[in-house]
C-alpha cells in the first residue's frame, strides 16, 4: 500500500471517530461546529476524510465531545 493511502486511511478513520462521538453524544454536526467555531462543512468534510484540518480542531472536538485527547492524540 502506498504510503498517501495509509495517510488517507488515517483521515477516514479519524473521521468516522469524530462522527460516532459526536453521534453517541447526540449533537448534530450543526451544534458540534458552534461548540468548536468551524462550519458545518468542515464538520461533515473531516468526518468523511475529505478535508484535512488542523490539530486544533481536534483538540476543540475532544473539549465538546469530552473525549479526552481521543481525536487529538
């Protein structure tokens, strides 16, 4: 496997992370992107993996949703 896949993997599967606290903790990917101050596009992009975003809106994912440093790590 290339190495660009395994970081896209890495994407996706920290996506789907984000999405299934931020379903578990029953918010909308609307309320999670006014908790951490980006839109709701950028929520539902990295949820999917199609948008690279910064540590720092995982660490701001990890505040709202309380998961420790789960995203961020």
């Amino acid at each position: 496997m290339a190495r660009v896949e395994r970081v896209d993997e890495v994407w996706v599967t920290l996506g789907q992370q984000v999405a299934a606290s931020r379903r578990a903790a029953g918010i909308s990917q609307q309320r999670l992107a006014s908790l951490v101050e980006y839109s709701r596009s950028t929520i539902a992009n990295a949820e999917t993996g199609r948008q690279h975003v910064p540590r720092g809106f995982w660490v701001r994912c990890d505040e709202a949703l309380g998961t420790g440093t789960a995203l961020a790590r």
